[in-house]
C-alpha cells in the first residue's frame, strides 16, 4: 500500500484481517508489531488503527505491519507493508488582508 500526505499532516490506516476469499478473520490479540525504515514514527491506537506520523521535513517511510495469524499456539506470521510519502506544503491561498482604506494625498 503506498499512501502520501504534507508533512503538515499524520496518515491513519485501518487493519482489518482477511481471509485469501476476502471474508473477515481474527488474528491473536495484540499481536500486531511494526517495523520501519526511515525517520516516520507511528502510534498503535487500538481498534485496528495505527497513525503513521511524518517528519517535519519532506522523506519517505515504510512499514512493515505483521501479525500472528494462528489463534492457537503456534505463531503464523502475516504482514503487509505501506509506503508513507510526505511533501513539503505548497501554497493553496495568497491569504488576502484587509489593510483599510488610505486616504488620497
């Protein structure tokens, strides 16, 4: 998954375990951990979100997201990655002020 935003902005994702038919299946409570190469960080927040937060200067970071699969005792790892771009921010308004009237010389 590739995903971008400014650096003004953090990126939240959704997991939602499926199974190879595209029907929803469980994966071990808690058992979601995320690895990432660059200068991002992220926030687990529960209920299947994670905000991804980008760094103040413009880069590119990517997360591995893995889970265990296996509801039993074993462990059957599944993972996904994302690939999180930010930009600089670019203009969107002149932001026009109201200077008054100035009288005529």
């Amino acid at each position: 998954m590739q995903v971008q935003s400014t650096t003004e902005f953090n990126y939240r994702i959704g997991i939602s375990p499926v199974t190879a038919a595209g029907k929803p299946a469980p994966i071990q409570p808690d058992s979601v951990v995320i690895t990432a190469t660059g200068g991002g960080s992220f926030i687990i927040e529960g209920d299947g979100k994670i905000l991804l937060q980008s760094e103040a200067i413009a880069g590119m970071t990517a997360y591995q997201i893995s889970a265990d699969a296996d509801l039993g005792e074993g462990v059957e790892t599944i993972s996904d990655v994302i690939d999180y771009t930010y930009t600089d921010p670019k203009a969107t308004s002149l932001g026009l002020q109201d200077l008054g009237a100035v009288a005529k010389p």
